[in-house]
C-alpha cells in the first residue's frame, strides 16, 4: 500500500485531503507544520508527499521539498506541492526546489487522485 | 542560531488554525463523503463493464483463431508474452500489463475473414491476399468503438501488428518508430510463438530455428532493439512460452492478473 504524507498547516484543508485519498487504499499520514513534516517525512520515508507551500515554522514546504529531494533514503519519494492560485510564481518555485508535480488550491479532489495515479505510473 | 522565530512572527501562529465555520466544515466533508462514495461505486461499476466487455471480445478472438486452425491458448500466450517483452524492453509494469490484456485480440478481425481464404492451403492470389490483410483494420474497427485504454491499445496493436520495420508491411506501411511500440512488440511474439507451433501444414519449428529466423528480420519485419531484446532474454521467454501452454490459464487469470 503506497504511503502518502499530508504536510498543510489548515486542518480543514487537510481533513480534505485526507477524505479524499480515503477514496482509494492509501497509507495516510498527516503534519501540521514543515518542522513536523520534515520529522515525519524522515521517519516514514513515504511514496508521496503532498505539501503546501505556505506554514508556519522555521521550514516552509519549499524548505521541506528541498530537503526531501537530496536526502539518499528518500530518491523513491514523489513530491507533490499544493499551491495557492493567486501566487504563480509558487510553481516555478516549487518546480525549482525540486517538486515532481503541484496542485492548485483550491483543490480539485479529482485532480489529486489522477495526480497520484499519474506518479505511480511513473515507476 | 536559534533565533529564526523572532524573525518570523508567523511561526507564533498555532498551525491547526480552522479556516472554515465548523457547519460549513461539517456539511463540506459531509459532501466529499458522498462524493467519495460514488467514486467508488462508478470505479466498480465501470470495472464491471470492461471486464465483461473484455472477456467478450477474447471469446470472440478465440473464435476467430479456431478458425485459423488453433486451440486457443496461442492468443494467452501472445499475452503474456508480450507483457514479459515489455518488461524486458524497460517498459513500466502499468504498460506491460495493460499489453498483456490487449495483444490476445490482435487476431479478431479474423472473424471477418471467409474460411475459403483463411483455411486456403497453399498461396493466396492477389484478391485473396487483400481480403486476407483486412483483418487487421477489422478487428481495429471491432476493438476501436470503445474508450477505455486497453482497448483502445487492443486497437492500435489489430491495426498494426503486420507492419514492417521496413516500411513493407501493411495495412499503412508505416516504418521504424512511426509504428506503435505495442503493434511491433506483438509482431515479434507472434512471429515466434507461430513458428514454434505445430499447424495442420507443417509441425512446429525447433525454438534454436525459430530463434534464427528470427534474427534475420532484424530491422526487417521488426524492431532490431526489440528482436536484440528478446533474443537476450530467449531462455526465460520460452520458458514462459513452455508454462503458458502447460497452465492454460483461463480468460479470467489474464484479465485479473496483477
């Protein structure tokens, strides 16, 4: 079962997200925060990580992005960023830092399974 | 050194902020809930159809290869075997398997083809040998009229598995990369799996001859990667080819294996 990893500081923002993934079969994990993300991210080296840019902390989702993406035991995990449609260089930012996809918010439930769907094809 | 959060007054802020009302929250998620059910009961419903439609249309390719004088496990084996090829050719597990669901059908076109030209011992005439070629925009045709994946490759793979690399074969005469990766992987395996069968004409070449034979259309009839790619990967393949014909699975183990 693909283990997914929700970083987004909102709560309802982020139960969303978690009843949307509940959809399918998916090993869901949740953080509040980039900090905690970052901790949790390390921890479970997970498929998927779907991270909000914008949090509170000493890490933004870019900070974690980037962290992610050099750290040796994690090649295998996708990166997902959720940006918000009013900043459009939140896209260029995360593509920079190394992202594999992004998502606009408000989000598309659909958009988030295909997107996904899309990553796991790709192995 | 620990002094970022002076800086960023935001990090004061305690995450977890709620952003909606709580019955709008309440009612929202109250939405996905049902949305999420109908998703899945449009997935199931929709998984349904296809394998239905799916085991319909390989009876009717089996039918066609009875026809063509065949007990039926050769369109299994061209399935599987495909798929191995893929795999072996680097393709993702997702191609491959959706590959193995596809390439049986190559043939069903078949159906249409008349027993006085399909059962004809010996040559063809020039008439004979055009109604003979229809079978492959025929059963593109069969396969093409729906829009789910597998059959849309079903289609592509029927329409061009007698292309030539070459750019001699029919019913385009596409060449090289201009023909779909799925239609010249089924050419090659079904190139091979025919020669090693026994047909009412001629018994069943020895695989080293089949092999051979192979070889030599190398950039001819077919992809010199995928003939180099199978011939790398002979031994594993026909003992592929060996257990397919041993097992026979059904229609149903092609269809739902992972």
């Amino acid at each position: 079962m693909k283990k997914i990893l929700i970083v987004e500081d909102h709560i309802d923002i982020r139960k969303l997200l978690k009843m949307t993934l509940e959809f399918d079969d998916f090993e869901i994990h949740e953080a509040a925060t980039g900090d905690a993300g970052w901790v949790l991210a390390c921890e479970l080296q997970p498929d998927i990580v779907l991270l909000d840019v914008m949090m509170p902390g000493t890490l933004n989702g870019l900070d974690v992005c980037r962290r992610i993406k050099s750290d040796p035991g994690m090649r295998h995990t996708k990166v997902i960023m959720l940006t918000a449609r009013v900043q459009s260089d939140d896209r260029a930012a995360g593509f920079a830092a190394g992202a594999d996809d992004y998502l606009m918010k408000p989000f598309s439930t659909l958009q988030v399974l295909e997107t996904i769907y899309r990553m796991e094809a790709a192995h | 050194m620990t002094s970022l959060p002076l800086l960023e007054p935001a990090s004061q802020v305690p995450p977890d902020t709620r952003c909606f009302d709580e019955a709008a929250a309440a009612q929202m998620e109250r939405f996905v809930r049902d949305f999420g059910r109908m998703y899945r009961e449009r997935n199931e419903a929709l998984r349904e159809v296809t394998r239905a439609h799916h085991a319909a249309l390989l009876h009717l390719s089996a039918a066609a290869d009875l026809k063509d004088d065949d007990t039926g496990v050769h369109i299994v084996r061209i399935g599987y075997l495909a798929e191995a090829l893929a795999l072996a050719l680097g393709q993702t597990v997702g191609y491959a398997r959706m590959l193995r669901k596809a390439a049986p059908m190559h043939d069903i076109g078949k159906i249409g083809t008349p027993d006085s030209v399909l059962k004809k011992p010996g040559k063809l005439t020039p008439e004979e040998r055009q109604t003979m070629n229809c079978h492959a925009a025929m059963g593109a045709e069969i396969l093409g009229r729906s829009n789910i994946p597998v059959f849309r490759m079903a289609a592509e793979v029927a329409l061009t598995h007698h292309e030539r690399y070459d750019g001699q074969g029919y019913p385009a005469g596409l060449s090289g990369e201009a023909i779909p990766l799925s239609g010249r992987i089924t050419a090659v395996v079904d190139f091979f799996d025919a020669l090693t069968m026994d047909r009412v004409y001629r018994p069943a070449f020895a695989v080293p001859v089949a092999l051979e034979m192979l070889a030599a259309e190398r950039g001819r009839a077919f992809d010199p990667v995928i003939v180099d790619t199978f011939l790398a990967h002979a031994e594993a393949i026909d003992a592929l080819r060996c257990k397919i014909t041993q097992e026979c699975p059904s229609f149903d183990a092609l269809i739902d294996a992972p």
